[in-house]
C-alpha cells in the first residue's frame, strides 16, 4: 500500500497545534463508575489509544449537571470531586507529545428520571420517541444557570490538565436541541429564528472563552445533517458555523444524527466511509478554523484522501480505534497490513452494557487482557479455522505457544466468511483476512481440507486440544423439510445449489432476511416467513433498519407472526392466528432457521496426555462477537 502524504502532517492553526490529523472522538464508554466518576477500566483504555499515535484524543461526554447523564454509567464533571481521578489520565499523555481534550455535555430530553432521578429538560416540552418521557421545557433563568454549569465544567477540565473542551452541539442534545427547529419551538430570544436558536451555545462558548487562556482549545461538535424531518440541515449549520468561528471557536467537528436517526450517527455496513464528506467540506468553504470529520472513516488512505481533496482538515476514526488503538501509529509507520479492522458490525461498541469490540475482545478489558508470554510452550492443536479458532490461534501464538490448525473446508473463516457474501456485507471480510494475516505472519501452521475425525486425532502429537468447530444449520421439524427443492441459505449463498425465480424463506432472523435481500437483487420473488411478530428482532437497531428499508424496496412480502406446517411440492401451507393459508406456487424453499453447535463432530477425547476445551459456537452457537471473545480469552488461560 502506497505510504501516507497528508494525514501524517502537523497541524499548526489558531491555538491548534497537532502532530498529525487522526482524531480520536469522544464516544461514550459506559465505563464510568454509576455516580460519573471516570474508573481505573476506562483509564485503561484511554491509555491505550493515547498510546497509539492519534494527534487529538477527544474523552467521551462528561455531563455537566446531574440530570443531564445519558445513560446509567456516563462521565460528570459537575463537581471539583470528578477533578482527579481526570488528572490521572491527562498525566499519562504528557510523554507522547498528543492533546487530550475533554468533550462537554448535556443530554437535555434524550435520557430519563429512571437515569438521572430527575425529569428531563429540553428547550420545548416535546418527547423524544426513543426515550418516552415528555421533558420539562426550561426557564431562561434555568438557561442561564446551565450555561454556567458548561464554564464551571470547562474551568475543572483546565484544572484537571486537559489542553481544552469540546462543547457537545450534536447528536440531539440539549444544546442541539435549541439549534434544531424541530425541537425549539421557543419565542423567547433562544428562539424564533437561528439567531435566536444558537443564543444558548453562544453564550456558552463566550463564557469559556472568557474564563479561560488563550491557548485553551474550545471545539464544538455541530451536526450536518440530523436526518429526521423538520431537523437541522446543512444550510443552518454552515450559518452557525460562521458565527462559532466569528466568536473565537478553535475548531468544529462534523457529525449527524440524533436518537431517532442514530443509523446514522453510529451507522452500520450499510453506509459508505466517509459519507459526511460533502457535509464537513460545505461548511470548511465558509470557515478558516479546522474542520474534524467523522463517518465511519476505518481506513487511513480513506483518511488520507480526504485531507488532500480538502474535505476537512482532521479525521475522527472512532470505531476504528475501538478495533485497533494503535492504527495511528501502524498506519504511520506503513504497517497497514498489522491494522485490525472495524467493520462496522456494531455488535460490541453499541452495547448499553459492557460496551466491547468484535474485532478486538481487548477494548474495555485493557487491563485483564494483556498479553503475557508463557513459561513453558505447548503444542496446541485447534479444530476449526472460523473466527473463534483463529482469534485463539494468534493470541496462542503471541504468547509463545506452537499453534496448528486443522480446517475442513478449503479456506479460513468459517461462517464469519460466509456472512461476508449478502449484500453490503463485503467489509466483513477484512476482518477474516486480517486474522489470516496474523497466524500467517505469526507463524501458525495451517492444515485446510483436513478433516479432524477421532482415528485422526489419535495419530497427531499434541498438548491441548481445542474445539472450534463452529455451528451448523438447525433444520425445523417441518413436514417435507427433507424435499430436494428444500435448500439451507449457506447453500443458496456459497451458490450451490441453482434456484427459481418464485422463493420462500423460513426464517426472518438476520440471516434469513440476508438471503431474501440476496436474492431478490438477483431478481427473485422472495416470500419472507417469521414466527414471531417481526424480524430481525434481536438485531442491532441500524442494522435492522436498512435491512428492513431495502427488503421493501425489493417488494419483499413479508409475512410475520407465520408459522411454516407444511412443505409440499410446489406449496407451503402457512398458519397464522390459528388459520391456515397455503402458498404456491414455489420454486424453492430456503431455511435460515438459526444455527446449533457441532462440538460432537470430533467426538470428545480425554486422556491423561490431552486436554479438550471448547469454544466459540462449538460450544454454544450465538455470533462472531462471542466466537472471537471465548477465542482471545481462551488463549490467555493456557
């Protein structure tokens, strides 16, 4: 890969001096202690990422009042007491030459009194939908008191050694909230018009600025689109952002979204890298301060070629340092094929609890994770190469232990390969070929096409054992489920088997809808049957909902709360509230009715010379999320 040219430079503009232009942005953890105080776990995992190269680390948002937490576990700074367990952290940054900002927050009505014991407040009494519980609309003299609040938080950031804040105007907010014409219905002067709506930050970022030196940053986080109707759009904010850089603000940091759109704030596979692209370089055309871009930015020439097309001066990569805190530094150094991905699965890091990593089962576990060399080697043989037996193979590996795999099918990856194929699933096989990069760089012997039966078992020298086998189909006890034209979705998507033009698919969990998305971009006429009354129920929310949105514009028919009885010929007889309806005719019917575990495979050895141990879905079949956890966890225990 050709080395990098614009994102490695420095960055010397107004009080802004950086090393070079990758950003860590503030995303919230929920590794704080319940009463806001920052926890020696999430100490931990700043350091790592202060560690690994980035220019700017922007901290996570620290609210700025008791009732404006987010969520249970959110940073405060409402008070001198949070000021030095903070200090702890900015002390760390010191020898590595970075800025370490803190960003600022209030949630306004995006929480609850469940949350935060009080009743939310908003510019105007209008319920936010994710939330449900109708806000109290506040008093300018409530306002006033507020504003405050985001100058006493910013002095105690300066006091606990932050080199500046970043005021939270995005995202949905309270600060967002009065910027947005759809939630500030105020006729008040922090209202009526943008004038009025951007009262409330202003006044914010003149209090620091007065309170504060000179060299202090005092960034603000601004949305370019919200993408709900009557939200904020691009216009406004190039407006507002005319008027933050005409007030003295050192830089600002494009985003998008708010709670009811979050499939764009945090957006999945779905959407392209990149995507605020056009939004970040409208608003640099009316500024001269630095502009930071943020959207699902996880490759640094992606990085980089948004720096040179002058799209914006410095890249936010924040999942991507979820994935792999050192990708700064990697990418510095030209290691780009060492850079562990983020492939946007969003199965750890949207987690309201124990927020993690797929990709990286270290994120949040910094301290208890860490690699720590063997004492004595072993010989370790893994049975599987899917992502569970891979992720044990490296850390094995790393760790000092002499690591082989045997693999029945042609090629590593398992089903996590498999669930590369359906459409806008591609980026998922980076992280299968950054795991074949590490066992190959790291020395892993790989044995493909090999299948581990017992009598094989016996022949091979080997310590431990470990099972990886992975999960296969589970296929329902449905009456003429054993017909030719019956077809497992691994087969339709690995293309095994040929199909007609008129589907059923049986299931409408993720991978069912998968296979319904797959072929009806071919041009089937896909029929989709869930039992339960919706489907992709027990998917990450973005996910679902792009899935969803392109099943319908497919003209998917989608049939819920149905239950398959019947498989004959070319009909299917469905039951639905108890009646029956037979469907036909059909050309094929697909099953995507989950996955069991097959540990049983290679039965189960145990003598004095060898110990089994399972993991991944050869223990329990769940997702790739847990196969490479119980693999990286696993091999720190040998």
């Amino acid at each position: 890969m050709p080395p990098l040219r614009f994102v490695n430079q420095p960055l010397e503009k107004g009080n802004i001096h950086l090393k070079n232009r990758f950003v860590m942005p503030p995303m919230v953890t929920n590794y704080a202690s319940p009463d806001g105080f920052m926890t020696d776990r999430q100490i931990a995992y700043y350091a790592a990422r202060v560690q690994g190269g980035a220019g700017l680390i922007i901290v996570e948002a620290a609210s700025v009042s008791p009732e404006g937490k987010g969520s249970p576990n959110w940073l405060c700074l409402y008070d001198d007491a949070f000021i030095p367990a903070l200090k702890s952290l900015t002390k760390s940054a010191y020898p590595y030459g970075i800025k370490i900002i803190i960003q600022l927050a209030h949630a306004g009505r995006q929480t609850s009194s469940e949350i935060t014991g009080h009743r939310p407040v908003a510019p105007s009494s209008i319920t936010c939908a994710p939330f449900g519980e109708n806000p109290l609309a506040i008093s300018v003299e409530e306002i006033k008191a507020i504003e405050r609040k985001f100058v006493e938080a910013a002095l105690r950031a300066y006091e606990a050694g932050f080199d500046g804040v970043e005021i939270h105007g995005a995202h949905g907010y309270l600060i967002h909230q009065f910027l947005s014409p759809r939630t500030n219905l105020r006729s008040d002067e922090y209202g009526r018009d943008l004038t009025g709506r951007v009262r409330f930050l202003k006044e914010i970022l003149k209090g620091v600025k007065r309170r504060l030196p000179a060299d202090f940053i005092v960034g603000c986080r601004l949305n370019g689109e919200d993408y709900v109707r009557g939200g904020l759009h691009i216009e406004d904010t190039k407006e507002i952002a005319v008027q933050l850089s005409e007030d003295g603000i050192s830089y600002l940091h494009i985003s998008c979204g708010v709670a009811e759109s979050i499939h764009m704030t945090i957006p999945p596979m779905d959407v392209e890298p990149g995507f605020l692209a056009p939004l970040a370089e409208a608003v640099k055309r009316r500024v001269s301060i630095p502009i930071i871009i943020a959207g699902r930015i996880n490759d640094p020439h992606t990085a980089d070629s948004l720096v040179k097309e002058g799209k914006a001066d410095l890249i936010s990569m924040g999942r991507a340092l979820w994935a792999d805190p050192q990708l700064p530094l990697k990418a510095l150094e030209g290691r780009f094929d060492e850079i562990r991905p983020c492939i946007a699965c969003n199965q750890g890091c949207r987690r309201q609890i124990n927020r993690c990593c797929l990709m990286n089962p270290e994120t949040g576990r910094e301290k208890e994770f860490e690699i720590h060399p063997v004492k004595q080697s072993k010989r370790l043989l893994v049975i599987g190469g899917g992502p569970a037996g891979m992720e044990f193979a490296r850390v094995a590996s790393l760790r000092g232990h002499e690591v082989s795999i045997l693999e029945k099918s042609s090629q590593l990856g398992g089903n996590f390969r498999l669930a590369s194929i359906p459409p806008k699933k591609a980026e998922i096989l980076k992280g299968v070929h950054y795991l074949e990069r590490e066992i190959e760089r790291l020395g892993v012997r790989v044995e493909t096409e090999k299948e581990a039966t017992p009598k094989e078992l016996e022949e091979l020298t080997f310590d431990e054992l470990i099972i990886a086998t992975g999960a296969l189909p589970l296929i329902p006890p449905i009456q003429g489920a054993e017909s030719n034209h019956v077809i497992l979705a691994q087969d339709v998507l690995l293309e095994k088997r040929s199909v007609g033009n008129r589907v059923l698919v049986i299931g409408g969990g993720m991978v069912g809808c998968e296979v319904a998305d797959f072929l009806s971009a071919r041009g089937k006429k896909v029929i989709l049957t869930e039992i339960l009354p919706d489907i992709v129920p027990h998917t990450d929310a973005p996910s679902a909902r792009f899935i969803r949105e392109r099943l319908r514009d497919q003209k998917v028919e989608i049939r819920t709360s149905s239950k398959v009885k019947k498989i004959s010929g070319n009909e299917v007889a469905l039951e639905k509230e108890g009646l029956e309806e037979i469907v036909g005719p059909i050309d094929n019917v697909i099953i995507a009715a989950g996955y069991g575990a097959q540990a049983d495979l290679v039965g189960n050895p145990d003598s004095e010379s060898s110990k089994t141990r399972i993991i991944g879905d050869a223990l329990d079949a769940r997702d790739a999320l847990w196969a490479i956890y119980e693999g990286a966890k696993t091999a720190r225990e040998i």
